[in-house]
C-alpha cells in the first residue's frame, strides 16, 4: 500500500481551525492529526461514488459543481454537503491546505520549533525547543512557560489549541510571517517575536533506559519513521529488550505502520480494510526480528495508523500491550478534487486487526491496564521475558 492513512482528523465548525489542529499533531504527541491518499493508493483506487448516508463524494461532488455554475463557492457548497452527510471523519480542505498536509506527512511543517504540554494547573510549559529553528535562536529553553500567543493568554487552554496559535492559519501565516509569544521563565516575564520557518519533524527519538531496555517513541508514522525504527534496533544492546512506545501518536502514513510492522513481524497479515465493500489486505516484508522481548505502550491518544500496528502485533502475539484503551479510529477516508481545487474527503470503509477485530470506535484494548506507570510496567514484563533465544 503505498498511500497515506486518512487519520485522525475530526470535523470541525470552522475549516481553518480544524486544520491547524491537524497540523499541530506534527509537533506535540497526542494531538488530532490528517492525512490524504496520494493517487494510487489502494485506499483510494475506487471510483467516486456513493457513499456514506447522504450520497457520499457523490452527493458533494454535485454541490460543489452546482455552485460554482452558479457563480457560489465550491468549498462552502462541498463543507455543507459532507456536514449533512454525518460522515464523523468528513472534512473539506483547500488546495494549499491539502499541499500542507501532504508536507506535514512528509516530515516538514511551518512553526517555531516548540513542543508544549498543559500542567496540571493549567499552565503550558515548553517541553521541547528543536535544535536551529526560531524559538531555539530565540533563546527559548525546555521549562520555560507559555504565557500567550500574539497577545492571548493560553492558560487553561487544550494544548492543540495554542500550538495551533503558534502555527496560524495554514494559508495565512507561511514562512517568514511573525508570532509573538509571551514567556515567563522564574521571576522573568518577557515577550519574543518569531518568525515561523519551514522546518522537519523528529518522529522517532530513541532512549536507553539504565537496566539496558531500549525505548522506542514514535510520535507520528511520518516519511520515514519505520527506517528510524529499524536503524535504532540494530544499534540496540545484544539482548534485545524494547519498548515500542506509541503513547499520544496520532496516526500517519499507512506505508510507514506496516513498515514498521516489518520490522518485528516475518511477513503476514498486518490488517484488513475495505472501500466500498471491495476487501483488501496489509501484509508484513518478511524477515523481521521476532525474537525481540517487545511491549508496545499505548494510551487514548494513540491513533489510527498506530492502533493498526498495534493491532497487529497484539494479534500475531509479537508483543505485550500496556496502557489504557486507544482512540478508535479506523477508517478510511477517500479524496476527490472540487472543481476549484480544493479537496472533499470521506469515509469509505474501516480497518481491521488480524484477528479480525474492528478499530473504528472501540480502539485496542491493552493486555495490561497501566496509566502513568505504564513504562516501569513495561520494564518489569520485560524483564520477566528475558532475551528470547
């Protein structure tokens, strides 16, 4: 399958501010991400369509052709049609908001270079500044607190939100516009202005725990996620203990999950999916290492792309799964081009485990339940496992 998982991108109101939560999933784990087919794609090889309870592509491609006969916007007829449709996951982008995304799926985005959480009290604190871009020339360091975006405050507000605010609008603040940021860092409170930049996502990032366990924290299953993976492996210590950790990640490329699912699996069925009823299959490269003691953690934040990995691994008994319930959402969604180039997108059919379990809805239940312990869960089944031989 060489396309892009349709992931996690719930509708909303207002286009715009749905996108920029889409994009905020590139840089912070756990936030709500999207992706689209590229042409080819299996996801997306059926003909338009109907589909869906109000007609479908079908029904939006109609809207959007009557309007612009009638001198309306295609866009705006095409929203409405799939807001009628009550498809959960349908959605209506632009044509430089679907080049964006195509971008951020790539490992490239237009930011500032910050990761940010939301503190118990409401406070957003920097948990990450990217090496090179403006927020790092900025002087800006992990632990410093968010104050406010271009003069609004962000306490109390959800984390997808304000990196949002910090990327703007994907078609009104490209490279090179500025943001203004409100710092507080001790007893100094101060303001910088950026310049957002186009930058690349770090997806994988690798640690090793004192006890030798390797962790693995896959943030999203952006362009070349599963090579990451499977580099760090080979430079992992002899006995092999891992943690695939997909806590809070919000989905990506179907190519790269199944990729991934290579890397620990020797061929076989990764999962299961269908497009208008026409059923189709994801198989594992063989060759993977299956004598790798691995548990996968996982949380609700785990999404799309990375519940169909974990999924797999669960089903073929290739790894222990340790966390709480993930998101459910296992859908397809299938793209068609509007007459003004913008893109409608809706759901055509639905993921399943190889175990034949449906996602979309229900999400992955975790073998052992765990919350914030979840990762010395994780070392001490680990350590009860032992280097297989």
């Amino acid at each position: 399958m060489s396309g892009r998982d349709p992931f996690c991108q719930p509708r909303r109101g207002r286009r715009g501010a749905a996108l920029t939560l889409v994009f905020a999933g590139v840089l912070i784990a756990g936030a709500a991400t999207g992706s689209l087919p590229e042409p080819g794609d299996p996801a997306r090889g059926a003909a338009a369509g109907p589909v869906g309870p109000a007609g479908g592509h079908d029904a939006v491609a109609k809207a959007a052709a009557e309007a612009m006969a009638d001198g309306k916007s295609p866009m705006e007829a095409a929203e409405r049609a799939v807001s009628r449709s009550g498809d959960r996951w349908g959605a209506v982008y632009s044509e430089g908001e679907y080049e964006e995304f195509q971008d951020a799926l790539d490992g490239r985005y237009t930011g500032v270079g910050l990761w940010a959480r939301r503190e118990p009290d409401g406070r957003i604190e920097v948990t990450k500044v990217r090496p090179g871009s403006p927020a790092a020339d900025a002087g800006i360091r992990t632990g410093d607190r968010l104050r406010s975006v271009d003069g609004s405050g962000v306490d109390g507000r959800p984390v997808t939100e304000v990196i949002a605010l910090l990327r703007g609008d994907a078609e009104d603040a490209p490279a090179g516009t500025t943001v203004t940021l409100g710092l507080q860092r001790g007893p100094r409170v101060w303001s910088e202005t950026l310049h957002r930049a186009r930058l690349s996502t770090d997806s994988v990032t690798v640690r090793r725990l004192p006890d030798g366990v390797t962790v693995l924290k896959v943030s999203a299953f952006t362009k070349g996620a599963a090579a990451a993976v499977r580099e760090a492996l080979r430079a992992a210590p002899a006995d092999g203990r891992t943690v695939l950790d997909l806590r809070g990640n919000s989905g990506g490329l179907v190519t790269e999950a199944v990729d991934t699912a290579s890397v620990f699996l020797d061929g076989g069925l990764v999962a299961t999916y269908d497009v208008d009823g026409a059923q189709r299959a994801l198989h594992a490269a063989p060759g993977g290492d299956t004598d790798r003691p691995l548990v996968v953690l996982v949380d609700g934040g785990t999404m799309s792309a990375a519940e169909l990995l974990t999924g797999a691994l669960q089903d073929r008994g290739r790894a222990v799964v340790i966390g709480s319930r993930t998101f459910g959402k296992g859908s397809v969604q299938m793209p068609t081009k509007l007459p003004d180039g913008s893109v409608a997108e809706l759901t055509v059919g639905h993921y399943r485990t190889p175990a034949g379990h449906t996602v979309d809805g229900r999400g992955v239940t975790p073998d052992l339940e765990a919350g914030s312990s979840a990762l010395r869960r994780a070392e001490a089944v680990l350590a009860g496992l032992g280097a297989r031989s």
